[in-house]
C-alpha cells in the first residue's frame, strides 16, 4: 500500500531534530486528514526520537496544523518547547513508546471505516493477507472515556504483538518504527476495516487460517515481497 513519505530521520541533534520532528507531525497530520483520517480536531499525532516526543496539541484543526503548533514534550511528559498544550492522549502516546522502545511514530484516527468497526467487532480478523504487515488479526480494545490511564492502559494491551488495534466505540490507533510506517500502518488499518465491511455486506466472510496466512509469511520472505529488487538479484 504506497503512501507519501514522512521523514523524520535527522543526522543532527538539538533545535535541528526539534524542528524536523515538528514538521514531520504537521505533515503527518495534514496528509491524514487529506485521506480522510481525520476530521477537525479528532484524532492525534507524535514522532520521537530518543527521548523527544513531538505530539500534536490539543483542540487543533489536523488538517492545517503547522510545525510551530505541535508540542515537544520528553518522555516524562515534562513540555520542553510549544506555546499549546498537548493532546489530551498524551498518556496513550507515551506508553506505547515505554512499552516498545522501538516505537518512532503514533498515529491515533478516527477514521470511518475503522471507528465504525470498533463499534461491532470484538476483532478485526485476517481476511487479506495485507494485513500480516501489522501482525496479524487486531484486537479491539475495551471502552474508557478518552485520554484516561484506563484507556491507555487497554490500548497497550491491545497492540501487544502488533502495530494497530482498535478502541472500541472510539477509533483506531496504529504504530511504526517510523512516523512514516505509523502512517502506512494508519491508512492500511483503515483499509482492511473497510474491506471487512464490505465483505460482512456480501455475506459471510472467510478469514485466512492460521496455516494459510504462515504460508503467506514463508512466500513473503522467500521473495522479498514488498520490496524492490534488481533484475537477476538474488533473493
């Protein structure tokens, strides 16, 4: 599933990664909400880097946000540079990067298809082989009023193993060792949860079985899918 590039990779230190982990969650936020991810101020951002975590402020308007808008915070939540306060699911961003340190950018939506899923489904299961990229089939994570330690606490959990999940009555949340993969994964949740939708529509879908989805996984590393390759390289 191709996506448009957020880098947020810097080979500098200080105001220079600063800057570019700012511009790169304006950016992030502003293509979601040109996909349709986001509307107004529902839904929220953050990249990090070390032990920065730029994320987007509460009550702003995703799809014109702009780098000097979003918050830096460290991974305490201490604020370290932005006039606005940060999104009210700074607890749920700040765990998932505590829990899996590998973690580069967050993307919580709620989008259409996803959010409308979560409000059916115990779990999203694999009907398309697309979706092994974010582990396999996603959990839906219980119910908690918004930016609660209750909900970040059930999100976690949700994710453990993969890089999206689902919240119940409430949206989507997707991760990614980069913002640009957590984007990828965003779009791809959104996706997949449209695609159970229509199949529930036709009739009864039929998921892949663990056997045919671990032959998928073995073809995919054997081939290198998903990546390009060199005519004649060895694979």
């Amino acid at each position: 599933m191709s996506t448009p590039s957020v880098d947020t990779t810097s080979s500098t230190t200080g105001t220079t990664t600063a800057g570019a982990l700012r511009s790169a969650v304006a950016d992030a936020s502003r293509l979601l909400a040109s996909r349709g991810l986001v509307v107004g101020t529902a839904g929220n951002v953050s990249a990090r880097v070390g032990d920065l975590v730029a994320i987007t402020p509460t009550g702003a308007d995703l799809s014109t946000l702009v780098a000097d808008e979003v918050c830096l915070v460290d991974l305490d939540g201490h604020q370290v540079a932005g006039d606005l306060a940060p999104t009210s699911e700074l607890g749920l961003h700040l765990g998932v990067y505590v829990d899996a340190p590998s973690a580069a950018g967050v993307v919580h939506t709620h989008a259409p298809a996803s959010t409308a899923a979560a409000c059916v489904v115990d779990r999203l299961p694999v009907l398309h082989y697309n979706q092994l990229a974010l582990g396999g089939e996603l959990r839906v994570a219980p119910f908690h009023p918004f930016g609660t330690p209750a909900l970040a606490a059930a999100v976690r959990e949700a994710l453990d193993g993969r890089l999206a999940a689902l919240m119940a009555n409430h949206g989507a949340i997707a991760v990614g060792p980069s913002l640009a993969k957590a984007v990828e994964h965003a779009l791809l949740t959104e996706w997949l949860a449209d695609l159970h939708a229509r199949a529930v529509a036709l009739g009864t879908p039929r998921p892949l079985t663990p056997a045919q989805q671990e032959a998928v996984i073995e073809v995919a590393l054997r081939t290198g899918y998903g990546t390009t390759h060199r005519v004649g390289a060895p694979r």
